[in-house]
C-alpha cells in the first residue's frame, strides 16, 4: 500500500475487529493492518535487500549491515486515533514474537544492536542514522500524534511468527495478536 493510502486507513479508516492483511502497492510485500480501541498498528515487511541498501546509505559497511538485513525487519506505523481520549503509551520491551515452532520472545531492540553495533567497529555516524530509524523503544502519543519507524524481531528471513503487541490508554493494558505473519524472505 502506498504511504498515503496507509496514512488514510490511520486517519479516516472505521475501526477493524480482526487484523487484517494488506499488500504494498508497487512492491506487492505484504503488511498486516489493526485499528480500534483507538488505535493502529501496521506492520509492513521489508526485504533483507532493502534493509542492506537502506543502512549500507548511511554508513555501513557491507559486512556491517547483513546482520540487520538477515534479521526480520518490518516498518511499524502507529498511531493515536484523533478520537482517542487518552494518552497511548507503549514499550517495545513489552512486546513479544512467537516464531511458529518456539516459545514466546522478546524483539530484537535499539539498545542490543548497539552493542553488536560496537564489536562490529560501526561508525558513530551510522549508529546515530540506525538509531533513528528505528521505532523508538519507548514513545508516548497524545490523541492524533503519530509515528513509524523499523522494528527487528530476532528472527530469520521467511520465518512465521506471531506478534504481540502491548499499549497503554490512560492506565488501562491493552493487547492485540497478529497471527500468521511471515518475515520477508532472502532473495
């Protein structure tokens, strides 16, 4: 879907009981689309190519980006629904990914690839241009605010999985399964 289609779903789109699966135009990669409780979560899968490409432009070397691009990355857009009452809160850390045949796991975050970031000699320039695009581990939304960015989940191309995802309204938990999502496979 193009971008200004999915901010259309986040914007006017009628809330979605189940989660819903979506196909990018141009590129035909699929996505998996939620909207309720004041609240919407897609997730759009990016090829290891792209993610090679993208991070390989800011900086990194060859070696140093394939094990980003060999990991299951997805662009996340979140967003507050203008007619939310509440503030929505989430942290990443929460979250959990299921792969088809193993237990419950947490995503792969920001601050573990830092680290891998470091033995791996990454340039201080290209560590700051990973930091921001990535989905921030922890952000809050006022009613309408929104955001995307890249999540990784620790998991290999092709790979099935179930995610998890957890967000606060006010003080109330709220959860939602996205079931039956594929990592995008190593061409």
């Amino acid at each position: 879907m193009r971008l200004g289609l999915t901010l259309f779903l986040l914007t006017c789109g009628p809330a979605i009981a189940e989660v819903q699966q979506v196909s990018e135009e141009g590129s035909g990669l699929p996505g998996w689309h939620w909207q309720g409780e004041g609240a919407s979560f897609t997730f759009n899968q990016r090829l290891p190519d792209q993610t090679r490409a993208f991070f390989q432009g800011r900086g990194f070397l060859p070696e140093q980006a394939e094990p980003l691009a060999r990991d299951c990355v997805f662009q996340a857009i979140i967003r507050n629904g203008a007619e939310a009452a509440a503030p929505l809160a989430l942290n990443l850390a929460e979250w959990r990914v299921t792969p088809a045949a193993g237990s419950a796991q947490p995503l792969k975050l920001e601050a573990h690839w830092q680290e891998e970031w470091e033995h791996l000699g990454v340039s201080q320039p290209a560590r700051i241009a990973f930091r921001w695009s990535l989905f921030p581990t922890e952000q809050r939304f006022a009613p309408g605010d929104w955001n995307m960015g890249m999540i990784t989940l620790g998991l290999a191309p092709g790979s099935r999985f179930d995610l998890e995802v957890v967000w606060r309204s006010g003080a109330q938990e709220k959860r939602r399964r996205f079931s039956a999502m594929q990592c995008a496979a190593d061409a």
